[in-house]
C-alpha cells in the first residue's frame, strides 16, 4: 500500500516550507532513511519557463531550498537540472529565483543536454528503454519536485508528468509525435518513464497552484497543499482528489488505472498528516479539453476529426510573434508571417499542444471540439 503525507500549507515562508518538508519525510521515517552522506542527488524542480516565482509556472524556489538544506545537513552532493520547453535550465533557475535561493548549498546546475539509455526488464511494460539525461542516470537519487498545474493535453500535470524533463529537449518532439492525438499512449510513456527513473522522493507543490490555461500561462490559485510520496503516482491520486477532478478524467490517472499501478486508487492509500477534509478546494478550472479518446471506431473519428479533436486557438492580439510555438511545433503544423499571421495546418497538428504550453505571452489556448460541446450540453439534460 502507498502512502501520501499531506501537510497543509499557508505560504511560502521559509521556515514553514522547511518545517512542513521535514515533516512530510518524518512521516516516511526522516530524510536519513532515503539519503546518505556523500550520495549524489539531482533534484528535478518543474522549470518549464523563465517566470517569476509568483506567477507559479515553475515549482517555488522554497522547496528547492528546503530540499537543499535537508540533503546539505545528511551531506549529500546536490545537482539541480531539467530541460525546459524553451530556453535553457539554468535561465529558468535564475529568472524564477531557485538560482539565487540555493547559492549557498554549492549547488550545481545542468541543463540536460546529452542523454543515457534506460534499459526495462519488465514484461508489464510497454517501453522497453528511454532515453533520459546522463545526470539522471549518473544521480544515486533522484527527487521529483513537482507543481501542480493544469495542463492542455494531460489535463493536469502534477508528479508523474514532471519526470518528462528527463528527456532531453531534441528528444521531446519525437515523443510527441509518436504519440500523435493518442492522448493515452503518452500518459502510458509519461507513467513508464516515471517508473523507469523511480525518483527515490516526490514533493508535489500545490501551496499555490495553476488553473485554467497551464501549465505556463493560467491563473495561480491558492490551494495549500504540500504533499509527498515515495510514488508520483500515489501523489497526484490524492492531489486530484483534493482539487475534485476524477480519476478519470486527467490522463495519467486514468492510465494508471487501467495498469492496476499501486497508488492509482484513492481508498487504497494511507494518507499521512492532514486529512483530505482539512482541505475545501472547489472550482479548479481545467483546459477547455475534455476527452482525445472517444469511444468511437477510428476510422469514423478519422472522418469526423474536424468535430472530435479540441484545437489550438490563436489570438493575434496577445501574440508578439516571438516564434517559439513554430519552433515547438513537433508537427511542423505552423505557418506564421510574422507581424500578420499564424496560420495552424490542423490535418498536420497532433493535439500535444506544445504551443500553447509554451507561448510566453498566453496567445494559444485549447478550443474545445464540436464533439465535447454537444456531449457537455447532452450531460446537462441527462
Ligand atoms: S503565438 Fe505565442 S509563441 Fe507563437 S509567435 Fe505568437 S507569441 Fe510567440
Ligand atoms: S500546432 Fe500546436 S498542438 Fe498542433 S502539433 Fe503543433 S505544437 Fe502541437
């Protein structure tokens, strides 16, 4: 049985983050019973996009420090990396202000850049091997930090889906585009990438989340939540339980459902520290994305893809033609005249919105299909 402790927390004061962490590992046995001195430890923050900390793109840098100063005290190496969408790890770092924040620790940090094969043994599985950054591979432990977002093609990214930056930025588009509109084929990869890493500790940063448009350009929203686990897929059960949004409904839930996964089903984890009472989360905004998966044959949604499939949305005004999304775009599916237009090739594009998760300036949203239009309507008259 999987365990999840959940600390209520108010801010992101120093000492209460700190506090709340120790507490989040006594109630696993302390740090000591996970770390060693001298072991080398990569920390895995979510540094999508060079953000302030306040607009809670990227996990706080409270908890990195706190993180730091427990594996400082136990004597650990610490190395810091991950490989944003955009840009490189350590100009999120400083921009965010986990750079300047964990100064003091020596510690170091990598832009994952080159990448090591993971090799799986494992009949249950469908990857037999992932390509991840030699840090990772190198690391004695590996310790998630994740944020919790909402997310426009996962439904919410929270500690499973952090483990995607250990794929090399190159590598990520091939991802995609394996994965096509397959929404579920990437939550498997997302779980079994997750597995294949098996981060010795997850904290999942909900003190203050992101709703509506994440997992870069949403609202923050407060939520108090600071929980750990030794499984990310434990974690983000329980986290989703706590904002209201069904098993079901964000992919690597529902995914890790259907493999039977320890920790995918909320009556069989112990929850530690708070209850999930203690927390009245109500209204979590989602992307306005409901299923890439409906049950229909698939030669019929391949006719009627225009109607089944959400899109992404462009709104000229917002954009400053930067370029990132035509440079994101792991289907070449973009066609922009700058200062004009941005133009989107929709039998080309494979849904894994890359361009909007990554648009700094939030001019690309999720349009929801025809389809989940007449089925949320169809829902309301039930
Ligand atoms: S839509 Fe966003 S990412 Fe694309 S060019 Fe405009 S501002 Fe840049
Ligand atoms: S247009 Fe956007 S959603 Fe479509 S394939 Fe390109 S990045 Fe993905």
């Amino acid at each position: 049985m999987q365990k999840v402790a959940l600390v209520k927390t108010k801010t992101y004061d120093r000492n209460e983050i700190y506090n709340n962490i120790v507490k989040i590992f006594g109630y696993f046995g302390g740090a000591e019973k996970f770390f060693s001195r001298g072991e080398k430890v990569l920390l895995k923050p979510n540094l999508l996009f060079a953000r302030r900390s306040g607009e809670h793109v990227t996990t706080h840098p409270e908890i990195v420090h706190a993180m730091c100063r427990i594996l400082k005290d136990i004597g650990c190496k610490i190395v810091i990396g991950d490989s944003p969408g955009f840009s490189s790890a350590i100009a999120v770092a400083k921009k965010c202000g986990i750079y300047d924040s964990v100064k003091n620790f020596g510690a170091g940090f990598v832009n994952f850049e080159k990448s090591a094969e993971i090799k799986i043994n494992s009949e249950e599985r469908i990857f037999k091997k992932f390509e991840v950054a030699r840090e990772i591979i190198e690391a004695d432990k590996v310790v998630n930090l994740a944020k919790l977002k909402s997310h426009g093609q996962m439904l919410l990214t929270m500690s499973v889906k952090n483990t995607f930056g250990a794929v090399v930025g190159l590598l990520k588009p091939q991802w995609h585009f394996k994965a096509g509109v397959d929404a579920e084929f990437f939550a498997r990869m997302l779980i079994e990438l997750n597995l294949a890493i098996a981060p010795a500790f997850n904290i999942l940063d909900g003190v203050y989340g992101m709703q509506g448009n994440g997992p870069a350009n949403g609202e923050a929203r407060e939520l108090n939540i600071l929980a750990g686990s030794v499984s990310s897929v434990a974690l983000d059960t329980v986290a989703a339980e706590l904002i209201k949004v069904s098993q079901d409904a964000f992919y690597t839930g529902r995914v890790a459902r259907k493999m039977k996964l320890d920790g995918a089903f909320i009556d069989d984890i112990e929850i530690a520290g708070n209850k999930k009472e203690d927390f009245n989360i109500s209204g979590f905004k989602l992307p306005q994305m409901i299923d890439l998966q409906w049950p229909v044959l698939k030669s019929i949604r391949r006719v009627l893809r225009g109607f089944s499939l959400p899109e992404p949305l462009y709104d000229i005004k917002k954009c400053r033609f930067c370029k990132i999304c035509f440079e994101v775009c792991p289907a070449k599916a973009i066609d922009l005249k700058t200062g004009e237009y941005i133009k989107f090739d929709l039998k080309k594009c494979i849904r894994c919105f890359c361009c909007q998760e990554l648009c700094p300036f939030g001019a690309i949203t999720v349009k929801e299909s025809v389809f989940d239009k007449f089925r949320k309507i169809f829902n309301n008259y039930k």
